[in-house]
C-alpha cells in the first residue's frame, strides 16, 4: 500500500479526483472505506452504481430479484443483449468488476420487505433508492428514518424526472413531501405510461453525485429541496421541503415505530382492501370464466401497440383504450358481467371503477393483468 491506504493502480485509477480540491487522497480514502446500498439495478441504478463503483466506493451493496428483459435494454445500461434471461444481479456484478475491480459488490438477491429491510439497510452508511413502485418507495424511506441513513431519491416517469435526498438529521423524509401515496391505478408506471430512456442516466446520475457529496462530507446537498426536471422543455426547477412535525415516522412524536405492511398502505398486494366494489380475478379463475356460457365480455383497455404484440382476441377480448373509455363506454354489455383487463391490473381497475360508477351492474378486474396470465395460463402471449 502506498498513500493513505491507496495502492499504486487505484492512486492512478483516481488520478484525477485526487487533483481535485475537496477530494484529494482524503476524500478518496473516505469514497474507498464508504458503504453504499442500491436499492434496484434498473433505470435508475444503472447510471448511479456505474458512476459510484468507477468513483471508488468501495463497498457497493445491490438489492434486486428480478430478470433483465428484452423491455430493459432501451434504458438500464448495466445490461446488454447477451444478459437477457440474466439475474440482473448477475450481469450488474459482471459490469461492474469491469468498470473497477477494487469495488465490492454484495448482492442481496431479494425484494426488500419489511421483514428484511432494516437488516439490509442498517449494515450501510448511504442508502439510493432506484425503485419504480410506490410500497417499495415508502418502504426504503421508512428504514432509512428508522436506521437513521440518508435517502437519496430519484424517480422516473415520461419526461419528468425527480431528485432529492431524505431521512438527513433534522431534515425532511419522503413522507413529509408524500404523507398518503396516490389511489390505485391513478399514477401508471414506466412500463404502463413510458419513460425517455435517457432520462434515468440524467437522475441517476445526479443521485450518484449526491452520494459521492454525503460520503465526502462536501457542498450543499439537495436535503430540503426537490429538483424537478423536464426534459422536453429543458427546464429545472427548486421547491423547497420542510421537516413535517407531525409526519408520522419522522415528526416530533413518530405515531409509526416500526415498518408495516406497505403494499396494504399503497392499495396493492393481498392485503389491499378493494377499490370501490371491484372484485379482483386471478387469471386461473378468468380462464374458468371465459370457458362459460355465456362467456364475460372481456375489455383490454392497454394501448393499440400493446394489443398488437399479445392480446386474448381468441378468448373473445375487444380493445377499447382507456383514454378512448368515455366515448366507447356505451358500447360495453350490461346484460353479463364485464372483466377489465390491461398490463399490470391499474388501468384496467380504473376502468372497472368508472364502469360502476356508470351503473354497469357486475364489474370484475383482472388482478396482475396480462403478466399474470401469461405467467399462469398461456406463456405464448407476448406482453410488453
């Protein structure tokens, strides 16, 4: 070892962050000793553990359990073709290694859950949320507040994106600035509404930045601000966010001490109560349905493109958009029970919501979507 506990290939591999006022040999010695956890390796947490593992954290911990998929390419960079079918995890490490090999990367293959969560969270020093779902979102805030870690936050959507960092001492949390999350079905995801896929580098990137700031102990970070971008109008703006005293996790007396059931809070998941009357189908029990006579209707309310890569036109299904609902609504039978069906089961509980309030008689949702059945019934159908 030579400098400060750097050797010979990582003083010059960080050449020039130790020219570098305010990083020096110090300053990298700190990014070397830091531990730092990214909560997925998707959009989001492509750009920022690229840009942490080549600035030498040199503990960088990934929580993922999904795949990569074809859909992933156009935006998560940590992976390629050849990694499709891949554990994310598994092609992330390999990038990663490549990118530095002095970085250690700990991969927690699972979902976070509030029965791992704290475990996870408290054995790191900066937590980086790149998740894309509202309960996991409330989740990592929560055992951020709890473990006492800072939260830098960034999401994702269309040409829109955010950041902030949360969960700092006397600062606010995510649910200061969030206390309820959005009804079901109100705010689609990326894969139900889009995403530019430039748009992660750009907020991942600044997470990353926002992270090398805590971990060098440096400038101004983004505790009590939320930088809003539009990439379409090239615009950013600042709104301020103040510590709530009242905020349940945070405030002066926190009502919530522990972590809970966070797909129950965010109006997914089993523990769900339904949404205004729907009664939820799994995709075993629609299949039983359609095999009936007289079948349901069968309403797929995704997009055309959607419909053109995979639909259930044999089962009987007709497309009507859910931007078009209004004005083809007249067009859905009263006189047998409607199913709403889309990707994920949020459009499509919309749908089946306005249909009740309309006065259709017997409603049903397809609970997971298209996912679902292709998953339990019929893997030929391709679903975006």
């Amino acid at each position: 070892m030579t400098s400060a506990g750097l050797n010979r290939g990582e003083i010059l591999r960080y050449a020039r962050h130790l020219a570098l006022p305010k990083v020096g040999i110090e300053g990298q010695r700190r990014l070397k000793d830091a531990r730092v956890l990214c909560v997925g390796a998707g959009g989001l947490g492509s750009p920022l553990a690229l840009y942490l593992a080549a600035a030498g954290v040199g503990t960088l911990g990934l929580v993922d359990s999904d795949v990569v998929d074809l859909t992933n390419l156009q935006r998560q960079i940590l992976h390629g073709t050849r990694d499709v079918g891949r554990s994310k995890l598994d092609s992330a490490a390999d990038r990663l290694r490549d990118v530095n090999p002095h970085v250690q990367v700990v991969r927690h293959d699972t979902r976070l859950t509030s029965a791992n969560a704290l475990d996870i969270v408290s054995g790191y020093d900066v937590v980086v949320d790149g998740t894309d779902n509202f309960p996991t979102r409330y989740l990592v805030n929560d055992a951020c507040v709890l473990a006492g870690k800072p939260n830098v936050y960034g999401s994702v959507f269309r040409w829109e994106g955010q950041v902030s960092v949360f969960a700092m001492p006397g600062g606010p949390c995510y649910r200061c600035l969030f206390r309820e999350p959005p009804p079901p079905g109100l705010v689609s995801d990326c894969a139900e509404g889009g995403v530019l896929g430039v748009l992660p580098g750009v907020i991942g990137s600044l997470q990353a930045m926002e992270t090398v700031k805590l971990i060098l102990g440096v400038g101004e970070t983004l505790a009590g601000r939320l930088v809003l971008f539009d990439a379409l109008d090239m615009t950013w703006r600042e709104v301020e966010v103040r510590r709530n005293p009242t905020c349940p996790v945070c405030g002066d007396h926190p009502t919530q001490k522990g972590l809970i059931d966070y797909e129950a809070f965010c109006g997914v998941g089993p523990g769900a109560v339904p949404e205004a009357g729907v009664t939820q189908l799994d995709a075993k029990a629609l299949a039983r349905m359609l095999a009936g006579d007289p079948p349901p209707a069968l309403v797929d309310v995704r997009e055309r493109w959607e419909w053109d890569v995979g639909n259930l036109s044999d089962r009987g299904a007709v497309l009507v958009p859910l931007d078009e609902l209004p004005e083809c609504i007249r067009e859905i039978p009263r006189d047998r029970p409607v199913v709403l069906v889309c990707r994920s089961g949020q459009r499509s509980m919309t749908a089946a919501i306005r249909l009740l309030e309309e006065g259709w008689p017997e409603v049903y949702n397809l609970r997971g979507g298209m996912l679902a059945w292709a998953r339990d019934v019929d893997a030929r159908v391709d679903v975006p």
